[in-house]
C-alpha cells in the first residue's frame, strides 16, 4: 500500500514537472479594444489614477479596496496604491506619458515581491480609437512557481481581467459621464467648489495680459507663501472684443481669507456647476478651445458663462515646448 501511494505521489510531482516545464516563464499580456469616441476622451480616463473606478474590473468588483492617491494623479511621476484582502496589496507609477497616445507604467506586487511593466496605447483606427493594453513582468517566475501559474492559466485570467476593464471603460464612456466631444476637445461637467483666491482685479487690455500676468503672480506668490493651495489662475467677468479689453484678475488660491493688502485683495468664487476643457498649448492660442466650450454652452441654451477660470498647470520656466503646457479652462454655469 506505502509503495503505491509512493508511486502515485512520484507520478504526481512528475506530471507537476512537466506543468512547470509547460508553464508561462512570466506574465505577459497584451489586450486590445475600438472605442467610438475621441483619442482625447479615452486619455482622460487612463491619465488620471483618479478616474480608474470608473471602468477598473479590480476597483469595481472590491468594494473593500483601499486606495491612496500620490500627490499627483495624471501626467509623468503620478502614483497610487492599493490595499485589499482580495487583491492584495501593490503601487503604480506612470513613468512614461505622452498626452492622448501612451502610458507607460511600472506595477509592484507588494506581496508578490514582483513588479511588471504596464503600456496602455492609444492610436486613431478610421473612426475609431483603439487602445491595446500590454503587461510584462520583469523577473521570471521561479520554476517551481509554473506549474501552478500554468494550472491557475494566469496569462488567461489577467487578459480576461483586462478585456472586462476595457469594455467598462467603453460602457461609462457611451453612458455619457466621460464628458463629450467638441471641434476635437474633451469637454467634462462637474462641480467648481468654492474657493477664495488673492488677487489683483483691473480692466487689462488683450494685448497687455500676459504682462499682467508677469507683474503680479510673482507679487501674489510672495504674499501668500505657504497659503497657496493651488496653481496660478487668471480670473475673467468679462471679454469684450470691440474694445479689446477684459476685466480679470491675476490670482492664486488661498486657504487663509484675511491676507490683507492695499494691492491685492481676497476674491471668493462661489461653487457652480461647471464645463471644463484641458488645453494643452501656446496660452495665446486658447481660441478653438473656448469655441468648443462656447459652442456646449449654447446647445444647452446658455447665453455665456458666469465666470471664466483658467488654471495655469504647467510652469513655462521648467517645461519649453509650448504643445505640452497644461491650462485647465473653466466655464462656470448657472
């Protein structure tokens, strides 16, 4: 009896062997899907940790998920991580960016002590945009390991877990919270939360803004210091192009409301709902983006915004090329 259970356990490590023998050396998945909408839509969701629980098949089938944002969400360096009985625990890191095309991102398995290299492509197709999903580890699998990725069909489950996602990611976006198109812009609308900006409020002519601009954030930075909960912002009531002039303000966001001075002075603007555009470019060249927002604004029978924001999100002195300067543009709406 001993010797045939012998036997059998011999044969099993042998047909075990040869799983592993079968076995993937590591994980490597690749994962594709057409979407009918705009390469810019598409990025929005991917670029932004912070829209993953939206279409994730891992954040939406783990309630008990606990995620932690890094300091920035979008764009080169942006982190999260995760914390979770059913999927363990690990981090991302987007390492790579190039707006509206790819991502590249490093993934670490805390608990697997493993960390994979993960691309998520963008590319026009006819009248559609395809995104094709990759993921490489960059250690092999002990040997040992195989057979029992090659029983649990580990290369199977994660593609099917990314086909899931992928096809989430299509449903939110036809459901129509992704936000539209317009004349080649993402258009999205939310709620603008109330802040309290420092800032210097004239009539500036057209000509005279970026000047405007040069003279006093500077001047505003100084003062409010350690205050400063966001990034540089222009401030607009009113655009009149036959005179040529604005009523704005150069302003950042503050937390504390009672910095006094006789040249600068608290602004609040009050939360409103909100459509808003990422413009990447020249900041003189902003024009086909406020025809965008101009143009939603009007199908949904609104004569004009009530308050213009622009945020300014990229810092011209670190960045040159001016295709990759980041201006957050906000409509706020009654």
């Amino acid at each position: 009896m001993l010797k045939k259970i012998l036997l059998i356990i011999i044969a099993l490590l042998g047909i075990y062997l040869i799983l592993c023998l079968a076995g993937p050396k590591k994980t490597n998945v690749s994962a594709s899907y057409s979407y009918s909408c705009s390469p810019e839509m598409l990025y929005d969701q991917i670029g932004d940790f912070k829209n993953w629980p939206n279409w994730s098949k891992w954040m939406k089938e783990d309630p008990g998920m606990k995620l932690t944002w890094g300091p920035t969400t979008s764009g080169k360096g942006a982190t999260y991580s995760w914390e979770s009985e059913k999927s363990g625990s690990g981090s991302m890191l987007f390492n790579e960016v190039v707006p509206n095309k790819m991502i590249k991102s490093e993934l670490t398995f805390k608990d697997w002590d493993a960390t994979s290299d993960v691309v998520m492509e963008i590319k026009q197709n006819g009248n559609k945009t395809d995104i094709i999903w990759t993921m490489q580890d960059r250690k092999d699998f002990p040997f040992i390991i195989r057979g029992l990725m090659f029983i649990m069909n580990m290369n199977g489950s994660i593609k099917k877990d990314f086909d899931k996602g992928l096809k989430n990611l299509d449903e939110y976006i036809q459901s129509g919270k992704a936000g539209v198109t317009m004349n080649g812009y993402l258009i999205k609308s939310s709620k603008f939360e109330a802040k309290n900006y420092l800032g210097k409020r004239s009539m500036v002519a057209f000509k005279d803004i970026s000047k405007y601009f040069e003279t006093h954030l500077p001047k505003i930075g100084e003062l409010a210091k350690q205050d400063i909960i966001g990034p540089p912002s222009g401030l607009f009531w009113d655009w009149n192009m036959q005179t040529q002039m604005t009523d704005m303000a150069a302003a950042m966001p503050v937390s504390n409301s009672q910095i006094s001075n006789p040249d600068y002075q608290i602004i609040s603007i009050p939360s409103m709902n909100e459509y808003t555009i990422d413009y990447y470019g020249a900041y003189d060249k902003t024009q086909m983006a406020y025809a965008a927002l101009d143009s939603l604004i009007k199908q949904k029978g609104i004569d004009h915004p009530e308050q213009v924001v622009e945020e300014y999100l990229t810092d011209p002195g670190m960045e040159k090329d001016t295709s990759k300067w980041l201006t957050k543009i906000h409509y706020l709406v009654k």
